[in-house]
C-alpha cells in the first residue's frame, strides 16, 4: 500500500504545526498562554472527516511528533494517549450527511477539553502543580483559531477527495 497525497500532505501539515508551536512561536516572543495548539487542529480535521479509528490512529501519530520535538514537558507517551483519545472522540462527530458548520468546532472543543484533562492529570502525577487558568486560556485560544483554520481544512481534503488524491 503507497501513500497518497492526502495522507502526505496530512504528515507535512503535523510535523509543520508542531515545528512551529514548539520553536517559532516562542521565539517571536508569544506568551505560552498564546499559543494555539495546532496538532490538535489537524487531528480534529482528519478525525471529523475519517471516524473515530482513523482520528485515534492520526492522533497517536501526531502525538508521537510532538513529543519528539523538543521541549517535552510531559512523560514519554502521554501526549500520544492523550491525542489518541482525543482523535477517537472527535471521530465520534463525523457524519456524512450532516453539513452543519458547528460539528467541526465543537469536535475541537471537546477534543481539546480531552488534552487539558490529560494535561491537568499529568502536571498533578508529575509535580503537583496545576495551571488550570493557563489550560483554559490555550483551549479557548485553540478555539477559536481552529474554528477560522477547519473549514479550511475540511474544504481542501474533500476537494483532494474528490480529485482521487486521497
């Protein structure tokens, strides 16, 4: 089985998303409260388009790059659970016959309150500190560009789809 374009270019847009949150943003000089979570984004992207399964599989994948992109701040292979499941869950919102522009955006927010409780439930086990504020903040701001970023997204796999790309 080859690789197709679709799934090619899905692995570029994630490896580009977490280069960018982990060295550039912060380079700029945005504050961490600021940074979006963009993985996130493509993982909801494939998920609401793909089903639960495939949301799962892209998560793990996806958060296996993030956590090989320095700096790691969580143990080894929690981020990959964590946006495994969180790709599983929003896999729950894909219907094919709904065209409803609200489906996408809530599938990211619950996909992002999945990736906070796993965050939250991290810094507890790890060292006891929680910065729930600081989560909330990120998720909102996750939010709302992913709600500017999907429809985006979605357009341009269903055109790749359509053009036997994918």
């Amino acid at each position: 089985m080859r690789p197709t374009l679709l799934g090619l270019l899905r692995t570029a847009y994630v490896l580009v998303a977490a280069l960018l949150v982990a060295t550039l943003l912060p380079r700029l000089g945005v504050p961490p409260r600021w940074v979006p979570d963009l993985v996130l984004v493509g993982v909801v992207a494939t998920a609401v388009l793909r089903g639960p399964v495939h949301g799962a599989l892209v998560g793990l994948l996806a958060g296996w790059v993030v956590e090989l992109v320095p700096p790691v701040g969580s143990p080894l292979g929690l981020t990959a659970l964590v946006m495994m499941v969180a790709g599983f869950v929003a896999g729950f919102f894909r219907r094919t016959s709904s065209r409803s522009r609200l489906r996408a955006p809530v599938a990211l927010l619950v996909a992002g309150v999945v990736v906070l409780a796993g965050r939250l439930a991290a810094a507890v086990v790890g060292d006891g500190s929680v910065e729930l504020v600081e989560g909330l903040w990120r998720l909102g701001v996750t939010v709302a560009l992913g709600a500017l970023l999907l429809p985006a997204f979605l357009a341009l796999d269903r055109a790749l789809v359509r053009r036997r790309l994918g």
